[in-house]
C-alpha cells in the first residue's frame, strides 16, 4: 500500500448557533456566549481551576474526540489577552491540566492497545494572542486547548490520498521555514537541552508508515512510555520542548525584524541562546533571507507570525512507543494534518447520529475516571447526565 497523507470525511451535526449581523464567525466564536453554548450542549466535565472538558462538535474523529480548554470566557473578557500556551499558565491549574492529559491518554491507549488498529494522538495547537481576531488562521476559539483523538487505521487505509500540496499540510520537510533553512541549527539548539526522559528519534522512528508523517520534525521517544505520564518530571520536560521552541522563535523573528537584535527578554535558555544561535551563521544568515523577502513583498510580509505558533503533540507510533513532536505552525492548519491525516468536515446529521451513541458512550466512561480522581465534576446536557 502506497505511503502518503490521507483525506477521511467527518460528519457532525450542524451547530444551532445564530452568528449575529456584522460579526465574523471567529469574531463569535471568541465570545462568552459561544462558550456557555460549548458548556451547556457540549460541556462533559468542569473543575474549579476553570479547565472544562468538552464533546467537539465540529469534530475531527468519530472513533474518539473530546478536548480540554481552559476557559478564561468570564474572567478575561479581552480575547487578546487569555492564555494561549501552557507556559501562560498558573502553576496549580498547570498540574491539573497535566493529570487530565495523562488520564485520557491511558484511557485512550487502554481502549485501542493495537497500534495497527489505531492511530491515538494528543496534542496543542497554540497561536499568538497578539494576531488580529480577524487574520486567517487565528483559532475559532482563543484560549488555551488539547486535542485527544483516536483515528482508526482501517479507515485511513480505504481513505484517498490526501493532496501532498495541500498548503494545509504544514510539516518540516515540506513548508516549515525552521527545516527548510535551518534544519541543522534546528536540531542541535534542542539537543543541547537538557533531558533525561525524551530521548531524540530519527525520522524512521517517528513516521507513521502509512502516512509517512510527520516529516523532518525533532521528535522524542518517552523513555518508559506511559508509566513516565504519571510523572511531574515527564510534564516539566514537556515543558522544556515547548520552552525551547519559544526561544528558537522569538530570537529567530526577532532578527527578522531587526538585523543584530539583542537577545529578547525573559529567554528560558539564555546561554544556548547566546551559544547555539546568537552567533551561528547559518541561523543569522537564514534571518537575513526572511528579512530581505519581507522588505520586497508585502504579501509574504503580512503572512509572518511574529510571535510563536506551534504545534506540540503526543502520539503512538507504529511500534507501539509514545512520541513526542513539535512544529511551527505557519499556516493554522489542524493538529492532525502534522501526522498526515486531513480532515474534510462534512455537515450530516444522520451519519453523525449513528457514530454518536459508541463515541458518547466512551467520552462518559473517561469523564467517570476524571471524576474519580477530584478532577471535576459532571456537567449535564441534553444528551447526557452529569453522573
């Protein structure tokens, strides 16, 4: 069977939602009344530190999709200003929102152990705050999220190869500016981290074969798999990918915007950022390109992300080990499309109804663990209780 992206058709149920008159959808979608819509139709479960679980409505899988946002609606009214990224997070709810990743994580790998059967990710998307509502790319909703998906495998095989210039399929060794220009310096930047837990894969290890992603992104095996997701020190270093690819970025656009800029402020890595990058050639010279194309083309100048946007997952690989991966986000595509798979989302209320019960069914028996273990209490829909 030929290796390559594929393209599966999700149905859902259309959302009765009214945008109102001289609004933008992501306009709305950023509002707290589309967030109490979120809580009361779709809301599984809520905790005091304001992190609510919730049924995707418009989502990506059938098979298993649910996600955890951490809901800052009523306390930060300025969209602009909420958390985007787990570093923007306070310590405490930081821990918690750690434990629910790992609880739906070992639910998810103890639902579907075969790794031929399913493909299982977990993962955030993050873009910058600083973007206007309105430019393209800029989430539905503002506000720090994960994903948790299952895909089945049987269905991505008898899916159509995905496009491999689907602009959409935004991966390293395709359109990333990181991989194209600076894959080297990429690489040794994270490699002079310090970690005892992620080990750094090749690429071989990471790919899944049947879609052949991601591609030529730094990624790394949890050493100890699952058993390490119940560990703080597994979190922290979680931590420190996401840390260093901030550094990376900042100190990258930063000498994009201005030629020889200093360091930027509040760095986690001040000393890699001075030893592997500050004075680096490649990396320099690489700024100098951008900077150059951004002076001549309008276009491609109004297209920069400034601040950092990235893609930060966990998946199972065809072995059956846990991995962990990071890429720039330059377009806003979906997480899913980092591992190859492309998702048409189709409105069709029947098709989606008959998926419902097995998929429902699985979110509940999830949320009873959470529950179990303090981490929220139900929340009761029309669809189901709150027990």
């Amino acid at each position: 069977m030929a290796s390559g992206p594929r393209e599966i058709v999700t149905p859902f149920r259309p959302i009765p939602l009214d945008v109102p008159d001289g609004m933008k959808p992501n306009e709305f979608f950023n509002s707290t009344e589309n967030l109490n819509d979120l809580v009361h139709n779709n809301g599984l479960l809520v905790n005091p530190e304001n992190l609510l679980m919730y049924r995707k409505a418009l989502g990506h899988s059938t098979t298993f999709d649910t996600s955890i946002i951490y809901n800052t609606s009523q306390s930060i009214l300025n969209p602009l200003g909420r958390p985007v990224r787990r570093t923007q997070v306070p310590e405490p709810v930081k821990n918690v929102w750690n434990r629910m990743n790992q609880i739906i994580i070992e639910f998810m790998l103890e639902l579907y152990p075969d790794p031929d059967e399913a493909l299982v990710l977990a993962g955030e998307a993050s873009l910058d705050a600083t973007w206007p509502l309105t430019s393209p790319g800029v989430p539905s909703i503002r506000m720090l999220h994960n994903h948790f998906m299952v895909f089945s495998k049987a269905q991505l095989r008898a899916a159509p190869l995905a496009d491999p210039d689907n602009p959409n399929l935004t991966d390293g060794g395709q359109h990333s500016l990181f991989q194209s220009y600076m894959r080297a310096v990429y690489r040794a930047f994270f490699a002079s981290l310090d970690l005892q837990i992620l080990r750094l894969v090749d690429d071989e290890s990471s790919q899944i074969e049947l879609t052949g992603y991601p591609q030529g992104l730094p990624s790394w095996e949890i050493q100890g798999g699952l058993e390490q997701l119940k560990s703080i020190f597994f979190w922290r270093e979680y931590d420190v990918i996401l840390k260093g690819f901030l550094d990376f970025y900042r100190c990258f656009f930063s000498q994009v915007s201005s030629r020889n800029a200093p360091m930027p402020p509040e760095v986690f890595f001040p000393h890699q950022v001075e030893d592997k990058l500050l004075y680096n050639n490649d990396f320099l010279a690489a700024a100098k390109k951008v900077r150059d194309h951004c002076i001549q083309d309008p276009k491609y100048a109004n297209a920069i992300r400034w601040e950092p946007a990235f893609k930060q997952l966990i998946y199972r690989n065809d072995e059956g080990k846990l991995i962990v991966t990071i890429s720039q986000n330059s377009i806003g595509n979906a997480i899913t499309e980092l591992l190859g798979v492309v998702v048409k989302r189709t409105p069709d209320a029947d098709a989606y109804a008959q998926a419902e019960p097995a998929l429902i069914e699985k979110l509940l028996a999830v949320r009873k663990r959470l529950i179990a273990a303090d981490l929220g209490t139900g929340i009761a829909t029309d669809y189901w209780g709150e027990e």
